[in-house]
C-alpha cells in the first residue's frame, strides 16, 4: 500500500510559476516511476510528466517540454514538478502517481488544483 500527499497548487497570472510537491509513504518498493497525470473538467486524464525513480530520467509531455521539470529528492521520498511559464491550457487538476513495476495499476494522490488566469 503507497500513500501520496500532493501540494503546491494555487493561482497564478499567465506566465507565472508553481511547484508541486507529491510525497510517498507506505511500503517501499524498489522499481517503479512517479509523476503527474492532470484532468481539466470534461476532458480526459492526460500525461504530463514522470520520472524514473532508480535514476531520476524524466519524460515530459510535448505541451510541457520546455517548461516544467519533475526532480526527486530521495531521502524525503518525493517528487516535484516547477511549472514556468504558465499558460491557460495548463489549468487542471494536477494527480500525481506511482507507478510500481509488475503491478497493473497506479496509486494516485488526492489532486491539486492549478489555475492560471489570462
């Protein structure tokens, strides 16, 4: 069992920035990815980034490449996302997740809401 607590999400003016911050407690697991999936209301659930947690390789969504960057820090168990360069379209609900190797599903945290304002 993995618990997530997710924080960091607010308000912002278009071009602004913010962090999001997910933490991990529960049963340790050693193989597996964490990042951001994000929902705006009506739309699906789509990627946004992810890294490796063995050797912290990120991937990022084509909307986001350039500006944000997922990092770990290790002995806290978690992860961070740095939005820059905030655009209306990023406005969603931000879930982070785990993903651990060999199991079907992903753990997902509770959601943070991020708005960017035009």
């Amino acid at each position: 069992q993995v618990q997530l607590v997710e924080s960091g999400g607010g308000t912002v003016q278009a071009g602004g920035s913010l962090r999001l911050s997910c933490t991990a407690s529960g049963r340790t697991y050693s193989d597996y990815a964490m990042g951001w999936f994000r929902q705006a209301p009506g739309k699906e659930r789509e990627f946004v980034a992810s890294l490796r947690w063995s050797n912290g390789n990120p991937e990022y969504s084509d909307s986001v490449k350039g500006r944000f960057t997922i990092t770990r820090q290790i002995a806290k168990n978690a992860v961070y996302l740095q939005m820059n360069s905030l655009k209306p379209e990023d406005t969603a609900v931000y879930f982070c997740y785990v993903k651990i190797r060999g199991m079907q599903d992903r753990y997902w945290g509770q959601g943070a809401q991020v708005t960017v304002s035009s």
